[in-house]
C-alpha cells in the first residue's frame, strides 16, 4: 500500500466549500448529521479537486478504520463510524445505490427494479433524460455520470 499524499486528518477544514454545496435539509433527513467540512465526503471531494481527476485513490479511511484494516486485512466501518461520512443513511443504516448504463433509461418493464425512495445514489455512463432526471431530483437522488474511459470511482 502506497500513501497518495500528506495525510488529511480528521479535523481538517479545507473542504468548506465542498461542504457547502450539500443540501443541508437533506443531510440531516438522510445521515441525521449537520454539514460540516470536517465529514468524509466533504473531505473525498476536496481532495479528488486538489490532486487533480487523474488521480485514484483506492480507500479512504476513519481513524479507527485505518488501524482495523492493518491489523485485520478488512475495510470496514461499523454503523456509527459510517455515519459520519455524509454518504451513508442512518435511519436505513445503509448506502443504496443503483449502477445502470443509459440503455436501461429508455427500457420499459412491468417490475418495479429500485423505487426512487428507496436510493442514495446513482451511478451511469451518459446523462439523464430530463424526465428522470427530475423525478431523480424531485427523490433528493445524487447521481453520478461516469466519464467514458475513467477508473470507475465515487465521489
């Protein structure tokens, strides 16, 4: 394992920005957490801007996490650690979210795969078509258009 960079600690502020731009209501309904700069998401985001999109980084951890994984060999975090991130629900006690590439948008189907209530997040390789990008919206989904050709990352 090979460190990217200088270490973010915990406390680290540089991501106001980033942490600004989540929805505030929606944090609190969804993680029961106020925005701060200081949460993992926020910090994920500033550093994929500071080292610039060409950059991987393969895990990110907590300050227990990291001695977990060292001694252990497991990335995990339990449910309040996970908490804390700003990209997981507390409430559900778990992160749902949906993968489809844009040939599933126009597919029409008598099931119901994944009720928009029901998701975080959704990751896919084109932009939306407007009416779902609306009812997305509408759900407070984050979604996630992956550039053709880049390493297959979450924000």
């Amino acid at each position: 394992m090979r460190a990217l960079g200088p270490c973010v600690v915990w406390m680290d502020r540089r991501a106001e920005a980033e942490a600004e731009a989540v929805d505030a209501g929606d944090l609190r309904r969804r993680a029961g957490l106020t925005r701060d700069a200081t949460h993992m998401a926020a910090k994920i985001r500033w550093l994929k801007g500071a080292l610039g999109s060409d950059r991987k980084a393969m895990r990110f951890h907590q300050p227990v996490s990291y001695p977990v994984a060292r001694l252990t060999g497991e990335h995990v975090f339990d449910h309040g650690l996970a908490s804390t991130t700003m990209l997981y629900s507390l409430a559900r006690r778990e992160r749902r979210m949906l993968i489809v590439d844009h040939t599933k948008f126009e597919a029409r189907s008598l099931e119901v795969v994944f009720p928009l209530d029901h998701l975080d997040e959704l990751v896919t390789d084109a932009p939306l078509p407007p009416v779902l990008g609306d009812a997305l919206s509408a759900a407070a989904v984050t979604v996630h258009v992956a550039r053709s050709g880049a390493p297959a990352t979450i924000r």
